[in-house]
C-alpha cells in the first residue's frame, strides 16, 4: 500500500487497519449469509477478498485485528498488491 495514503500516526494507521478488517469482515458476513445467492461467492473478485482479508486479519474474541508479520503466511503463498 502507498504508505503517503495511510495515517501519518502509527496509532491512527491502527485505527485505520481496524477499520478495514471491519468493514472487510462484515462485507464478508454478508456474501455467506443465507440471503445472498451463491454464485456471488464464486466470483474471482469474492475470493480474492477472502483469501486476502483471511492473510492480512484475524478474529480474537470477537476483536477484529491486523495480523503482525510473524503471523502472515510465507510469501510464496499470500497475495500481494503493489
């Protein structure tokens, strides 16, 4: 990510991580609810999202949070973005 795009404030670029892991879980939420029709979830685009979304956060109690880079799966296997 263009880092002159994020907060300048390591504390703010946290808010903003966590905002991102929010927003990306609850647009998630809604693909697998049981109202949304399932081609929606075989979409590229979807599981890019997914898998991507899935590398970059992870859930404690119900506390969305950014994973720390120990955490991350090996490069050979993640998706990056320039």
């Amino acid at each position: 990510m263009d880092e002159w795009r994020l907060p300048e404030e390591q504390k703010d670029r946290e808010i903003y991580a966590q905002m991102v892991g929010r927003d990306g879980a609850a647009l998630l939420d809604v693909l697998w609810s049981e109202g949304t029709l399932k081609w929606m979830r075989s979409l590229p685009v979807v599981e890019t999202l997914r898998r991507t979304w899935i590398q970059q956060f992870k859930t404690i109690e119900g506390v969305i949070l950014l994973r720390p880079s120990e955490d991350l799966p090996a490069a050979s296997m993640r998706i990056d973005f320039p």
